[in-house]
C-alpha cells in the first residue's frame, strides 16, 4: 500500500522503520511543526521529521491537520492508508475521509483501556498488572475506534513509564505492520470496541506529577515511576521544588551485597516491620541512604534532582544541603 506515516517523538520512529522495512511505500510522512528546545531554544525538527528527512522522504508539517493546503496535498498523494503513532495533532473529519483504509492508530494500552495521550503513564499509576498495545481505525471521538489488533505486555514492580513505552514501541511496530499488511490482503477485520471497561489517561501535568507524601509508599513510588521521565515526580524542600526521579519501598533494607534473608525477613521488610517510624515528608539520612515518611512505611529516596542542578544519588544531595531535625518535604 502507498502509505502517508503520521508520528512526531522518537518512540514513533521504531514504527516508522518497521513500516519502511516492510513490503508497504512510504511516500510522505505528517508531523508536528519544528519546536524550540535546549538552552538556547532553536527551532529542531521532530524525531519522525529528521529520520524521514534522511531517507528522502516528503515531510509535511502543517500547524493544524485542517489547514486547507495540507489537506489538498494529501488528497494529491493519495495515499491508501495513514499509520499513526503519537502525532499529537487533532485529525479532522475531512483528513480521515481521504485514505481509503482510513488511519490506523498504534495505541499503547489495551483499548478500551487508557484512551489519551498518556496511556502508559496512567497504567503505571493506577496500579495495573498487564496493559499492551492496540491497532485501531481512527474516527472522530477520542481512541473509540474499532480494533484490528492488540498485545499485551506485563507491568513490572521497578518499571517507568520510559522502559515500559520503549517495550511497548518495539512489540507495538511488529503489530502495526502486521496490521497493515492484514488490510491490504483484505483477512483482517477491525471489531468495535465493548463499551464496558473505558478509561481514560489525559496528559500528565507539572502539578499532577507533586508527589503528596500523605498517601501510601506504594502511590508515592507508582507516580514516581509513571511520571519518570516526563513530566517528573517532585515534591518541595526548603521552598525549591524537588524532583524524585527514584525510590525503593523496602526502606531500610538489605543492598545488594548485604547477604539474603528467609522469606519471613523479606515479609517483615515489605510491611514496614523494623524500618523507623516516621511522619509524612520527616527525612532521616544516613551516609547511603534517604529515608521518607509516607501515609503508611517509609520509603526511601535514591535519586533526585535539585532545581537547576543534574540528577544526583539522593544520599549527595542530603549531605550538601546539611539537613536539620526541623526538615520536611512537600507539603505536609
């Protein structure tokens, strides 16, 4: 099939040379227009915009999929289908209606679960055991379309929302070019989605990202990772936000290299028993160790980063700022 590619981040670009690698013509690709980044905030093109760029590739880069121009070189491309992984841009009806297998969508959640810009990351938090990737048809309402095919892939207890995405990515590309090729032959059919089950993960924001030190260690740890590497956990000490790029929940227990203990000792150290006590947001410090008072067990901090600085073993940033017993993080 002749195929117009639709993807801006890195982690779309994984599809990208799955589908390039294929049987399939990839003759355009659509993406988000060159935004400012680094220090001195220079315009950079897209991930998606500079590996097409190198292969030869059209690039079109419209500020609104509704822009009258774009829409009319697309309908001069004619493409038979548009694979889509986060563009990141609101595609109108009059876009959807030019392919004559419409846009097919790699989504990474197991629809109708997580529909949003932010599937993994809210599987993360939510506390889920399995979540996946799902191929699906594009319509007007938000990730409802119907599904051709899906995945799943476990959650592990240690996983970011980064090492889950780039897993996700890889079993995700093999699925969409299966998808594709499943359409052109005409042995593939997309079913609707159930109506039970729809959840929806919005994209995560600086303030949805505080980390509230009342709540259990489990949540603390979960929006941790979900929100690692963006937007960032944080909390606030001394008035200066804070970011927590990683805890562990055994507060307090064996490192590596300590030895290992029975099954009733790893119980003891899950539940708490033998760690200190200590009051939402009290720091206790050691020289390797940070250790955080939650809603339930204490938790302990491994790496984080002071506003303005590089990321740094929790451990180093305790001793620089010299803490004292009046200390306290977030806000409690």
């Amino acid at each position: 099939m002749r195929l117009v590619f639709a993807g801006t981040p890195e982690v779309a670009v994984i599809a990208l040379e799955a589908i390039v690698a294929s049987s399939h013509e990839v003759v355009a690709v659509v993406t988000r227009p060159d935004a400012p980044a680094g220090r001195g905030r220079r315009l950079v093109a897209s991930p998606v915009a500079e590996y097409a760029e190198k292969l030869g590739i059209e690039v079109l880069k419209p500020v609104k999929p509704s822009d009258p121009e774009f829409l009319a070189r697309l309908r001069e491309i004619a493409p038979d289908s548009c694979p889509v992984v986060a563009y990141g841009g609101l595609l109108p009806q009059a876009a959807l209606d030019i392919p004559p297998h419409g846009w097919i969508n790699l989504h990474f959640s197991v629809l109708p679960a997580w529909r949003g810009a932010a599937p993994v990351q809210h599987a993360i938090i939510a506390g889920d055991d399995v979540t996946g990737a799902s191929t699906f048809r594009i319509v007007k309402a938000l990730d409802a379309g119907p599904v051709y095919g899906v995945l799943t892939e476990p959650i592990g207890p240690k996983d970011t929302s980064g090492d889950l995405l780039t897993r996700l990515a890889r079993s995700g590309a093999k699925l969409l070019a299966d998808t594709l090729d499943g359409v052109e032959a005409g042995v593939l059919e997309a079913r609707e989605q159930p109506e039970d089950g729809v959840t929806f993960a919005p994209k995560l924001t600086v303030e949805d990202a505080e980390l509230d030190l009342r709540t259990p260690a489990q949540r603390v740890d979960r929006l941790v990772r979900g929100c690692n590497p963006a937007p960032g956990a944080w909390t606030t000490f001394r008035g200066e936000r804070l970011k927590v790029l990683a805890v562990e929940l055994n507060a307090g227990g064996a490192t590596v290299g300590e030895g290992h203990e029975g099954r009733e000792g790893a119980e003891g150290r899950e539940s708490g028993e033998g760690a200190e006590e200590l009051k939402p947001g009290e720091i206790r410090a050691t020289k390797s160790r940070v250790t955080v008072g939650t809603g339930s067990k204490p938790i302990d901090f491994v790496t984080v980063q002071p506003q303005g600085k590089k990321p740094m073993p929790a451990a180093d940033w305790a001793r620089g700022v010299r803490l004292t017993d009046g200390d306290r993080l977030g806000r409690v």
